[in-house]
C-alpha cells in the first residue's frame, strides 16, 4: 500500500493528531518527520487527553508495530525521556508496549544544552516585531540552524563516547566565545559536562534508534500501510508560510516525505486538515482575526484555544478560503477533514474570508511577501448559523446550514470532504455522504 500523509492546511493547531489518530487504526506505521518539542499534538482516548510533542499519534493504536521519529526531526533527549516514560504507564492500560514500538533515526539532529542558551539570547535580543519573539523556547531554530550550517549533532553522534566529544569540540568554542562575550559572568560549555548532562538518556536512545529510513521503506515495498503524520502546518513551513513568522522545519507533504525518508511519489493520499475556523498563536499577520473580545472568548473557552506546548491563548478568526486553497497547491492535498465544526454551533452568523481588500483591488491569492498581509481587509461571505453538530453521529443528522456551509466549502476546494469531527472525543467523527 502507498504512504499516506496528514498535514496541517493553516498556522497549526488543525487537530491533525485527532485525525492521525483515527487514520493509524488502519496503518501499521506511523511516522514524523519535522519539528520537534514546539509540536504539541493532543489524542483524547476513553475520555484522557494526551499530548504529544514528540511521539508518534499512533502510539496508542495496537496494530501499529512501529512509531518513527524520523531524520527531518530535532530531538529534545529529556523531553522524548519522559514522554516514553509517561506513555508507557498508559499504555499498559491497553495491553501494548511503547519503547519496542519506537525507532529514532539516526540521523535525527538533537538538541544541545547551548542551543537553549542561543535561542534565549535571539529572544532577549529581538524586537516585539520579530519571528524570534514567537518562538516557543523549545530551541528549535538554533538546533535545525547548526544543522543547515553542518555543524549539528546527530543520533549517531551519541552512540560513541569519544565521538560525541569530537563533533561537538568542532562547534564548542565558537559559541562559548559568543556567549561569553553576550552573558558577563557566562560559564562556558564543555564537551564533557555536555555529555554527563545527556548521559541518562543515553541507553535509552541506544535501544530505540535505528535506520528508520531503511525499515519505512522496507515497509512501503512490502505494501505494508505507512501514515506519516505533519507538525505544525502550511502557513508555518519555513518555505511557504507567512515568513518571518514560521517554524523552522516544513510541515508540507513533501517536507514530510523527505523527513521520513521516503520519495514524493510514495504518497498516495494527501489529507489536508482544516479547522472550520482559525487560529494562530504569537507574532505574525492574521487577516481574519476576530476583533471583538466577547468572541474571542468564546472560541477561547469552547474551543479550548490555548497552545498545547506553550499554554499561550491563541488568537482566533474565521476561515481563510486563500489559505486553504494555497495549502491545497503546495500539498497536492487529495481529500480534506474538517474538525471543530462544533465550536461554530450556535453562532449565527458564521462568516468564510474569500478574498482581501488591498490598494483598491481584490485579492484572491495569497500574496508571496507576507507583510501585505498587515495591509490586508478580508472579503467575508455570510453563512446563516446552525444549532448544533455536537452530538451527531451521522450526516443526516447534520443541521441543513451546516451542510451548506461544508458542501460549500468543499465545492470551492474541488476535492472531497471524506471527515468531519463535531467533538473531541476519539470516535467523534461523521462521514459526509
């Protein structure tokens, strides 16, 4: 069978576990391949809720043999520690392992105690304007940089002792002389405090890691069913999201792809996850954003709106047509899901953004350069509201406005809605007909 891949169509937060979750029941495996500790993904199983910043979505589903962190990730050692850890508690509950179901690339970069400290210096050292000031302090961009600048350390590099020390030497006294001379009073690194501070982790890494590459592939050629699972989204890939304002990996179907080691033309089914409203948190243009308080509340506190990794608020605005159909293009998306259909229930009206306002004209593309959008006043069309989706189990059931709306939708994408989630719960989802 071919891979299949979910990604996220916006600024992230599309509930993409949710829906990778319900795709692993039918994979045997389930793959990341970009970012790192700035994902959080959030399952709801048997009414507990779980988030994951590392960890595969398949991690809970028995038929899935093995969950890859793939080579496209940055590892945060302590972090992935403790979430096995944690995991493995619950998913005793349902009779499965976790450590012999995870297999760390080898090639996968890992974060380094300095990359903390660089990242902090950027944040203290940018204005309110910046991209930095978003950053969820995970160290993300300081990691995959020393990566792009060749110069990063690897799962492999931490197998050997001595050869964990040479590689970071190579790097060690440039930054000890930057941060030096930015922090008075700095205490520079050292190799060896360096890998005492990894230690604990170290046996655990040796267990789980492995060629992932070479076992996904293996898989794909055996037809065996691979799900590939996106962090973040579209809007903040580093190559076609709202830059400055992005992450630093690319949560695209072809960023994925390369992440986990397998070629474009392995992905069969591209399912494109759309939130029926939208969100972002930090820095960063966001044309629709709701600007009436009460309502922003309201989505707040019914869509439970706060970052999973960063606990921040995020700011809430109505669904972007531009960026839904631009994340179509980049991700050669073949299906959409569309999820917390809910929170809409009882608004009335509901609006959908399918054009913005600038100079004069009408825009019905996204723009490249990202700062336009400041400039930017959307075009709405006005749905009429509905009662209530929640509950629902099948489309009949639907309100007559909120088929509408979804027809409507997906009419204009020109591929097929295949789900729709009306509830947090893991088997809350509603196949259109």
């Amino acid at each position: 069978m071919p891979a299949h891949v979910v990604v996220g169509t916006q600024w992230g937060d599309e509930a993409k576990a949710a829906v990778g979750d319900k795709m692993a029941e039918t994979a045997s495996i389930v793959a990341r391949g970009n970012g790192g500790a700035n994902a959080g993904h959030t399952v709801e199983v048997e009414g507990k809720k779980f988030i994951f910043h590392l960890l595969p979505c398949g991690i809970f589903q028995p038929n899935v043999r093995m969950n890859i962190l793939g080579n496209g990730m940055v590892i945060d050692l302590e972090l992935l520690d403790k979430e096995i850890k944690e995991a493995s508690q619950t998913a005793k509950e349902f009779g499965l392992s976790v450590e012999d179901r995870i297999m760390l690339s080898l090639r996968a970069h890992v974060t380094m105690p300095y990359h903390r400290v660089l990242e902090k210096n950027r944040k203290n050292g940018s204005g309110n304007g910046s991209a930095v000031g978003a950053t969820t302090m995970k160290a993300i961009s300081t990691t995959y940089s020393d990566k792009s600048s060749y110069r990063g350390i690897q799962v492999c590099d931490l197998l050997e002792r001595d050869r964990f020390i040479a590689a970071i030497n190579e790097t060690l006294g440039e930054y000890n002389h930057l941060l030096t001379y930015r922090n008075p009073g700095f205490r520079p690194f050292t190799a060896d405090a360096i890998y005492e501070e990894l230690h604990p982790y170290i046996g655990t890494i040796k267990r789980i890691s492995g060629d992932s590459g070479s076992l996904i592939r293996r898989a794909y050629n055996d037809k065996e069913i691979i799900l590939l699972e996106a962090a973040q989204g579209t809007m903040l890939s580093v190559e076609h999201g709202s830059y400055r304002w992005v992450s630093a990996s690319s949560g695209t179907a072809g960023g994925v792809a390369e992440g986990v080691s397998l070629p474009p033309n392995a992905l069969n089914r591209i399912i494109g996850v759309i939130k029926a409203y939208i969100t972002r948190v930090g820095n960063g243009p966001f044309p629709t954003k709701i600007k009436d308080d009460k309502l922003q509340d309201f989505f707040r506190r019914v869509g439970n709106e706060y970052g999973a990794t960063t606990g921040r608020p995020r700011d809430c605005g109505w669904l972007d047509l531009l960026i839904a159909k631009f994340a179509k293009e980049i991700n050669g998306l073949t299906e959409a899901v569309i999820t917390k259909i809910d929170v809409l229930d009882g608004l009335d009206p509901v609006l959908i953004c399918t054009g913005y306002k600038h100079n004069g004209l009408i825009l019905t593309e996204l723009p490249c350069d990202s700062r336009l959008l400041y400039e930017c006043v959307p075009v709405f069309k006005v749905f009429k509201g509905w009662k209530k989706t929640a509950g629902c189990h099948e489309w009949k059931e639907f309100p007559k406005e909120a088929r509408e709306y979804l027809y409507w939708i997906q009419d204009q994408l020109q591929i097929p809605i295949t789900m729709v989630k009306n509830g947090p719960g893991r088997e809350q989802f509603v196949i259109p007909n």
